[in-house]
C-alpha cells in the first residue's frame, strides 16, 4: 500500500513534532513534547534515524502519547494484566468491542497516517484476499460475507469523513487480522529495520508489534528500536518496556544474527519483519 512521501529530510536529533504533522483522532493538536520522541531519548551515544519529511515513520515518531502513569486498558475498561511490559500507552482510542487486536493496531495506526495524507489511497486486503478500498466504501461499495466467501454490497454514498473512516476500520478488523497483514507486507531483513516496520507471525493464534522508532551509534552501527503493540483482548495501542534488559528501558537491541526477536509477550523469528 503506497502512500505519498515526503522528499526533505528530518534531523536526526529533533525530538520536538514538526509542523503539518496531524493525528486525525484527536480533537486537538496535543502537546508537541508529549510524544513517543520526547519521551524516549535515544541509548546512550546513539541518535535517531534519519527519517523522509511526511512518511510513516516520521509520522510514528511523533505519536501522541498520554501521561506517564496512564495504564493500558482493554476495551472493556478493564486493566491491561502485564503493566508490567507497558512503558507508555499511546493517546488513542481502543474503541469498545475486542476488535483492534495486535493486527489491527498496525491497520488502525497505517489508516489514521493515510486519512492524514491521502485517504484514497486507504486500502487493505482481507484474510480472504479481498482488496478493500476506503474509497469504495465511501462511495457506497463495501462487502459481505456468507459462509466463508466474500462478496461485493451496497452501502450509502458517505463523506470522506473521520467518522466513516472509523466504520470502515470496523469492517477491516472483523475479517482482516495477521495472516492478512503477513501477506500484504514485504519481507524485509532485520538488519535494514526502520520505523514503520512490523515484526509479524501471521497464524492463529499469531502476533504483530510495530516498530515506532529505530536508533543507531555512529561508530558501531548498532540499532536499537522502540516497539508499540496492542494484545489480545483488544487494549490500549502501548509502547513495550525492555523487561529482561531494564537498562535499555523501552528501547530493543537489534541482533540480526540471532534468530529470535523477543519482545515481552511474543518471540519472532529474525526473519519475520515485514514493510508496507
């Protein structure tokens, strides 16, 4: 899925959201400093990736984060059970029904980067291969679904809206998931990783986690990334904690030589990073 990029570049240090970035969640703007790259600094020695103006990784970098403190919760109002793997929960909705799983997290946070740059360009296939296009639907084209086959419906011809973008994410998390987003991503090696990247197992069960930043030192090379996920039951989309290497605090060594990415409740395989 292909959406418009930027051609200037970011420095690499700023850690203040540059103008003309939106988050088309939120009712206002927010504070500029409470993000994901104000609040973490980057490892010792180490600075950020250089990052397009107006891509998707830039556009993570960036994400709203609520106050420290803030507890990831499920749909249901209830507490997230690992707190302990939370570092920060991110300032968006997880809506009200045990929809926006670790799958479509990733979908609900690439829809929102593309409603704030082109929403026609909003598409995602569905676990059956179906190609369904945020554009159709506003245009009174959508599907349903009988026994396992899916096919095209009618709808209501509706405005390019927020609002409609978030009926029409509704409809994608019911038939869309990890196997889905598997296909639709390109393999990518680990040691290459950037922000915008999603470690990913398509299965039933399986587990997706976006990469959110990406860091390096100058000299070594070494990279080091910040990861967010939601979970099963639906909850709060939350940036991970490093819990079996505290000192790193959320960030993520990355070791493309070993051939298991832990994070705190699911271990990929090295080869399962994948780039829209």
């Amino acid at each position: 899925m292909a959406l418009v990029l930027g051609a200037s570049c970011l420095p690499a240090r700023s850690q203040t959201r540059p103008n003309g970035i939106t988050y088309p969640w939120l009712t206002q703007p927010g504070n500029a400093s409470a993000t994901v790259a104000a609040r973490f600094p980057p490892p010792a020695g180490c600075r950020r990736v250089v990052l397009a103006r107006g891509s998707w990784g830039e556009w993570l970098r960036y994400l709203p984060l609520s106050p420290p403190g803030t507890l990831a919760r499920t749909y249901s109002g209830a507490l997230k059970k690992r707190s302990d793997v939370v570092a920060a929960v991110v300032n968006i909705d997880v809506g009200t029904r045990d929809l926006q799983q670790c799958a479509d997290a990733v979908i609900r946070l690439r829809a929102e980067y593309g409603f704030s740059q082109n929403p026609n360009q909003i598409h995602f296939h569905l676990t059956t291969g179906y190609d369904f296009w945020f554009s159709d639907y506003v245009a009174g084209r959508t599907f349903e679904v009988v026994g396992q086959t899916v096919t095209p419906a009618r709808k209501p011809v509706e405005a390019s809206t927020h609002a409609v973008l978030a009926r029409y994410l509704l409809a994608t998390f019911g038939y869309a998931g990890t196997l889905s987003l598997h296909r639709e991503l390109r393999s990518v090696p680990l040691a290459t990783v950037q922000p915008g990247d999603v470690l990913i197992h398509g299965g039933a069960p399986g587990h997706a986690v976006l990469v959110v930043d990406v860091a390096e030192h100058p000299t070594t090379h070494k990279k080091y990334m910040l990861l967010a996920q939601s979970y099963m039951p639906a909850q709060s989309i939350h940036v991970l904690r490093n819990v079996d290497e505290p000192q790193l605090g959320a960030w993520f060594a990355v070791n493309p030589t070993e051939e298991v990415v832990s994070t705190p409740e699911w271990d990929f395989q090295q080869n399962e990073l994948g780039r829209f």
